[in-house]
C-alpha cells in the first residue's frame, strides 16, 4: 500500500514539473519515421515510428500528445478510417480522435513518467482513404513535415506503391530525396513542406520534372497529329493524281 502511495506521489510531482515547463523545450521526437504503402482501392496505409525523448534535466510526464491528420471533413480526400496506436511492449496507448474542417486529429494520454534521455517509443497506424479521377495516371497527395508542437529531431517519409507501378511525377525533391521505380525516400528537415503530390502509373514514363500524364498525352495527340498529316498528304496526293490523269 505505501509502494503504490509513493508511485501515486511520484508520478504526481513528475507531472507538476511538467506543467512548470511546459512552456520550455523538455521533450523532442528524437526519429520521427513515417512508412507509407499506397494500396489499389484508394487508400493508402500509415506507420509512424516515434521516439519521444526526456531532454530535460528531470523526469517528466508527457501528458497528451496530438498528431494532425490532414484532409477534408466532408470528402473522402484525407479521411481517416481506422487507427491504432501501441507503445514499445505491443500495449495500446489510449486515445480519442478529432474531426476539424481541415482533417482528423489523433489525441495520445501519455502519462507514463519518462526519466532524463530516456525515449518513450510510439507506433502509429492509420489508413487514409483518398481520391483520383485518372484512368491511367492518378494523383494523391501525401503528408511529409507535419506540423506539430513538439520539435522533430530526425527522421525519414518513405513512400511505397502497389506492384507493376511506377512513379511518374513527384512535386518535392532535393539532393537528399532518394527516387527508386516504385519507392520514394525524404529526409525530414525544416525545408521540407507538409504535403506532396505524387503521380504514378503502370505506364513507366518520368521525364525530369514534368508530369508523365502530360508527356503520354503530349505524345498521343502528336501521334495523331502525324497521322493525320500523313492522311491529308496522302489525300492531296491522290486528288492530284487523279486532276493529272483528266487533263490527259
């Protein structure tokens, strides 16, 4: 019974400090690792791999922590449809979730006290359902720098497609970007934007920074243009084949 007390007092006292630095920079996500799997229903799969480190000089609790799923409320562009959340033992986190007009937000209740340098381990799953008009290229949009309150050491976005596709257009690169046929690599750093568009198609076409569906169809209509080129010369050339032989 005094062994509980005395964990009660603790984790009390190790959340009064808390709150008196709550304004100062105790906790940062020390890998902040997101891997997404586009699937071919329109939806596409999230899973964040977060380590929240104690940078301050006592322990602290974490309270709540928020994740911004960004999206639109009344679309099926950026909804949310399932989650889960468990720390480092396979154990859920309890939370709740959010609905604003520009998306979802995931609520984490942290209140395990986490000691100075130590990290509190966070997997975060969720799925997306999104939208794309395209018949043979489609489009979506991704999210690469989230904002959030808590300050992102390090990390990586990893973007990987169905099989027998290929990315055609992405709209951020930089020198750190690593491009594969079917796979894309970010480096998270502060000039990374939050969101990316992404193009792809079982067409393999990628042609530097234009959009492959500009290109196939750039290419089609000069096709048909070339045809009916030749289909007019051909038809000058027999009316004037025709037009010799009555002169004859």
């Amino acid at each position: 019974m005094k062994k509980r007390l005395f964990n009660i007092f603790m984790i009390l006292a190790l959340f009064t400090v808390s709150l008196n630095v709550i304004n100062a920079n105790v906790e940062v996500f020390s890998k902040y690792n997101t891997y997404i799997t586009v699937n071919k229903n329109y939806t596409f799969d999230v899973h964040k791999e977060i380590f929240l480190r104690n940078i301050h000089d006592v322990g602290i609790v974490p309270g709540q922590v928020e994740f911004k799923i960004l999206g639109t409320k009344n679309s099926k562009n950026g909804k949310l449809t399932s989650y889960k959340v468990t720390n480092r033992y396979g154990d859920e986190i309890k939370s709740q979730t959010r609905e604003t007009d520009t998306g979802s937000i995931i609520l984490l209740d942290i209140f395990t006290p986490v000691l100075p340098g130590f990290e509190y381990k966070i997997d975060l799953k969720y799925t997306i359902e999104y939208e794309s008009s395209g018949i043979f290229f489609k489009n979506i949009q991704l999210p690469l720098m989230e904002k959030t309150k808590i300050p992102i050491q390090t990390g990586i976005v990893e973007v990987t497609l169905p099989e027998n596709y290929h990315i055609t257009y992405i709209d951020y690169e930089d020198d750190k970007t690593i491009l594969e046929d079917r796979k894309v690599t970010w480096e998270i750093s502060k000039n990374v934007p939050e969101l990316t568009s992404l193009e792809y198609s079982y067409i393999p076409i990628k042609v530097g920074w234009t959009k492959g569906s500009l290109v196939f169809w750039l290419t089609i209509n000069l096709i048909l243009i070339m045809i009916l080129l030749v289909e007019i010369f051909n038809e000058v050339k027999k009316i004037k084949s025709q037009h010799g032989k009555k002169k004859k």
